[in-house]
C-alpha cells in the first residue's frame, strides 16, 4: 500500500482508461480489419463515416447495424478477429505523451486498468509497452468472447482486476468506462 507525505497508510485508487481513442489511434487496425470481415463476406467496403462508427463499440452491435443477420455477426466478428489478431493489432498507434503521461502517474499512489470491449489478449497485446508494470496494473478487457455487451460494462472488469470491493466505483450516468466516480 502507497503513503502520503506525513507516512500515513492509503488505499490505492483506481483510474480505468479506455483503451480505443484514448489512449491508441486504432483507426488503420480497426477499419481494416472490419473491411477484411465483409470482404470474406462477400460484402461491399463501407464508406469512412461507416468505418469509424466501428471504433467503440463492440463489433456485434456495429456488425449488427448493418443489417446482417446473427449468423453472419458472428462469421464477421470471426473473420474481423482473425486478421485483427496477426496485423490489426499492430497497427494500433500509440498517441504521443501518452507513454510519459503514465510514467508520470507511476508515482501517484494510483492504480491503472486498461478497460475495453476488446478481448483481454488483445489489449494486453496493444498496451503491453504502454504502461507501467511494476505496480500491477491491469489491461482489461472482454473475457467471454465478445460478450460484454456495452462499454459500460468495463468498470465491472476493473473491480476484478483491481481487487476492489463491488460498490465501492460506480460508472457515472451517461459516461463509458473511463468515466468512474467513488461512491
């Protein structure tokens, strides 16, 4: 456990960051692992407003919204998975300072987990040369599959991950994952 300045005892806090637009550029891996997916589909590329819209959200629900029926949802996450694993995940771009920024907050008695819909390998896989280890912090992610239905969801992840008590964090109305409020 981390102290103050006078040497009191303090209990670690937690920040959970979103990974997607926050702090990675995912554009190039998403978008074009998105367009390998409707390719394999027989599908035509969407248009650039259509592909962004793909960045957040779980790719059931964006998949979904574009018409195709559950089987092919999920031949398409399959498909978007596949090339995401080997290349898109490559792609994703650290923004600048963003190594630094959590460095810096290395010294803060804080603790950091990564929360989003992708799937935990994957996020690890992205945010391993982004964060600092030594402290335990967590990359979070989706682990059943696919399943985790909202971005709202992730504050649960983070508890786990973090080892805090349900209750004591609360997503604050309105906001994703990485907007959570102490109760």
């Amino acid at each position: 456990m981390p102290s103050n300045r006078s040497g009191t005892t303090v209990g670690w806090v937690l920040a959970l960051l979103d990974l997607d637009g926050t702090l990675t550029d995912p554009y190039d891996g998403i978008t074009r692992s998105v367009t390998y997916a409707l390719n394999g589909l027989g599908l035509p590329r969407l248009e650039e407003r259509q592909l962004r819209s793909f960045i957040g959200p779980p790719l059931q629900d964006q998949f979904a919204a574009l018409g195709l029926n559950e089987g092919d949802v999920v031949r398409a996450v399959e498909l978007y998975r596949e090339r995401f694993r080997d290349h898109g995940l490559y792609e994703n771009r650290v923004y600048e300072g963003v190594p630094e920024a959590l460095a810096a907050l290395a010294a803060v008695p804080l603790r950091l987990a990564v929360a989003t819909s992708k799937p935990t390998p994957f996020a690890q896989g992205i945010v391993k040369d982004t964060s600092p280890r030594e402290r335990g912090d967590r990359s979070v992610g989706d682990r059943s599959a696919g399943q985790i239905g909202s971005l709202a969801a992730g504050p649960r992840y983070g508890r786990s991950f973090a080892q805090l008590s349900p209750g004591r964090w609360a997503p604050r109305p309105g906001n994703g994952c990485s907007s959570c409020q102490r109760r």
